[in-house]
C-alpha cells in the first residue's frame, strides 16, 4: 500500500517537472512572438508616418523569415512607388508653372466663371483691368465689372465677339467670347476678354482717310467729267471721229472711276449713318433695260453682251431706284468681269417665295466653295486674283442694300460652268 502511494508521488512529480519545463519553453517562445510582432507593429507604424526606410531584421527562422522577406519586400514596392509619384508631382508642378505662364503672358484676359456667373479664376490681364488685387476677384459677379455696349440681353453661352464695356478701365475698347468647359459636372465658362483699342484706333483712321480722300477725289472726277460731256456735245467746235471715239473712252474710264469713288464713299456713309432709303414705286422693265443699255460699251469691249427680255406683267416693287440700279450695275460689271467666255450675260426676273427677284448670271470660270463663303465679306476681292481693279466693297455695299429692303442677295456657282447672283427683294 506504501509503495503504491509513493509511486503516485513519483508521478506526479514527475508531471510537474514536465509541464515546468513545457511551460518554460513555450514561454520563451511567447516571448520570441511578442519581440517579432513588436518589430512589424514599428515598422507598420513607420511606414504609416511615411518612413519607408525601416525595415525589419533577418531572423533566423524559416517561419519568421518568409514574413519578414515579405514585408520588407512591401516596404521597398511602397518606396519606389514613392519616389515615382515624387517625380510625376515635380513633373506635373513644372507643366503647371509652364502652362500659367503662358496663359498670363497671353495679352487678351481669361476668366472662369459659374452658371452663376461668379469668377473662378482670372489672369493677371484682368485683375489690372477690373482693378483688383489678388484673390479679392475671387465670387465676384462678372458684371459688377463688365457691361454689354447694347441692350441686347445675351446668354453668357452665347458671347461671341461682342463688345463689352470695362468700368474700371472706361478709355479702351473690348470684346468678350465665351466657350463652356464641357468636360466638368458643374457648369463652367471660360471668358475671353480682348483689348481692341488700337485695332479700333487704326479702323477708325482708315475709314477716315479713305472718307476724306474719295471726297477729294470725288470733285475732280466730276469735273472732268463734265468736260468731257462739253466736249462731246461739241460746246468747243467741231470734233473728228476719232476724237469722238477717245472721248468716248475717257468717258467710260472717267465714270468707272467715279463709280469706284462713290462706292467707297457709300460704304463709308453706310457704317457712320447706314443705308438712307428714298422709296417708290419702281417697275422694275424700263429700270433694268435702261441699265443694261447703259453696261453694253463695257460687255462689248469685253467681247461679250448682256441679253434681258422684259417681263410682260413688267413688274412693280417698293424700292429706293438709285440704289437698287446700284446693285444691279454692280452684279452686272462683276460678271463682265469674271466672264471669260463670248456667251452673254443674262438677266432674268422672276418670283421666289413672295419675293421678286433679278438674276444677274455669268458663264464664266465660276466662284469656288471656300470663295462662295467670304464674298460678302468687307474688303474681300477675287478680282485681286485676275489682277483686275476692285475695293473688294462693290458685293460687300450691294448687299447691305439689298438687306435695308428687307431683301438679300443669294449666290450660286459652278466652277468653269456659270454663276448666278440672285437679289430677292419684297413684292
């Protein structure tokens, strides 16, 4: 019985002295974790604070190791990836110090705006023109600054070389364009403001200079004129055939010349007072016929000839009769012009949609796309291309009248074949 209970003894001594040493072991192991799991709670909270240089030590452990290798493996990803944007951020604060640069040495202004029409941004070019300094522009209303020469009421999507007037800066002149930055979810504007004083200024002096000079010019022309027609009606003797036939030329050199000068003179007129009407009633037959009879010497000396075949219900409009045969005249000295075959020019009346028409049309070399596009454009001549004489105003004037009737001039043409220029004018 005794040396059964001291055998139990042993054996549960012998248990203790087990679990003593099992419990010493694991302990230390514990201890081996919590040293490891101590080093990664450092360097996860290094790199937390942007230090990618730590990195944890080789252990010799194979369990430890494969972690270790991986988070230091990590941590040098995260360092590169680092350094990359490092240079993609230099790289896009170099683009952006170019890009404003540019756009602040450019000498027109630009705004961002709102839908609300608040400003965003602006250029140095328009804090001196508002007068305002550094961020204080910033929410303001764009028209506490700016107002529109007119009274039109434009939608700020739809600026386009209008005019505007600067508060802050009342002696120059401008203009605006709006274009929308589509590409963003809010509405925004880009405002381009433009100084067009000196433009203005040498305009102005242009069509001063050209004013004063065709008036000049106007009174001597005249007066040759005048002399010329003595001398045809033979107020100074008897003159030969062949005198007749010089005079009669310089006549014709004399008018055209006039009529150039009078041209510029309209147009000059045209931009200072507009188009002054003096309507009545005008059958359109005799007007036409007297016109045609009037172009025959140019067509025939340009080998060609003018048909037109009145209208038997001869037709009647309201219109002003000298400017009305100014158009005309001029339509028909164009296709003499640009004719280059002997087929006659042909003018035609007709009816288009509750207007009367007149149809000044030429077989000639014809009008290109691109031409078609521009030729009621100011100062715009093809004649320049076949060394002709012209201001580039004759179709410019032609259809600002036709416009002041209530009319328009509409062109067709097909290259080497035949042009048609067609004035519509009410009934």
């Amino acid at each position: 019985m005794f040396s059964y209970f001291y055998l139990i003894n042993i054996c549960v001594i012998i248990v203790f002295i087990c679990l003593f040493f099992i419990t010493r072991k694991t302990n230390k192991r514990w201890s081996k974790i919590n040293d490891y799991l101590g080093k990664v709670t450092t360097t996860v909270d290094s790199i937390r604070y942007g230090n990618l240089s730590t990195k944890i030590e080789k252990i010799e452990h194979p369990t430890y190791q494969n972690v270790t290798d991986s988070i230091n493996r990590m941590v040098e990803t995260l360092d590169d990836r680092e350094k990359m944007i490092i240079e993609y951020q230099a790289e896009l604060m170099r683009q952006n110090k170019l890009l404003e640069s540019v756009i602040n040495s450019l000498s027109d202004g630009i705004l961002i705006i709102n839908e609300n029409n608040d400003i965003l941004r602006a250029t140095p070019k328009i804090l001196k023109w508002f007068g305002v300094k550094g961020k204080d522009i910033i929410g303001k209303n764009v028209f506490e600054f700016i107002q529109l020469t007119d009274d039109t009421n434009y939608s700020i999507s739809k600026l386009n070389n209008v005019e505007i007037f600067i508060k802050h800066t009342p002696t120059n002149n401008f203009i605006i364009n709006s274009q929308p930055l589509s590409s963003l979810e809010k509405k925004r504007f880009v405002l381009i403001i433009k100084d067009i004083t000196t433009e203005k200024e040498v305009e102005n002096l242009k069509e001063d200079f050209v004013a004063t000079l065709t008036h000049d010019l106007k009174v001597p022309i005249v007066a040759a004129s005048n002399m010329i027609d003595l001398f045809l009606a033979k107020k100074f003797g008897e003159i030969s055939d062949k005198q007749e036939f010089a005079l009669e030329s310089m006549k014709a050199s004399n008018n055209s010349l006039l009529e150039l000068v009078q041209i510029l003179l309209e147009t000059y007129k045209l931009k200072e007072k507009g188009i002054q009407l003096v309507k009545e009633h005008v059958k359109l037959n005799p007007l036409i016929t007297g016109i045609v009879k009037e172009m025959e010497p140019l067509a025939i000396e340009a080998k060609t000839g003018i048909n037109f075949t009145e209208d038997p219900k001869n037709p009647e409009i309201n219109a002003d009769p000298m400017q009305l045969k100014r158009v005309i005249k001029n339509l028909i000295s164009n296709a003499i012009d640009h004719s280059n075959t002997k087929k006659p020019i042909d003018v035609k009346l007709g009816k288009m949609q509750g207007f009367t028409t007149i149809s000044v049309i030429d077989y000639g070399q014809g009008i290109s796309k691109d031409e078609l596009k521009m030729i009621f454009n100011k100062y715009y001549s093809a004649a320049k291309k076949l060394r002709k004489v012209g201001t580039g105003l004759g179709l410019y004037l032609s259809q600002q009248i036709a416009v002041a009737h209530g009319g328009e001039i509409i062109v067709a043409s097909k290259e080497n074949v035949c042009t048609e220029f067609c004035v519509k004018l009410p009934s």
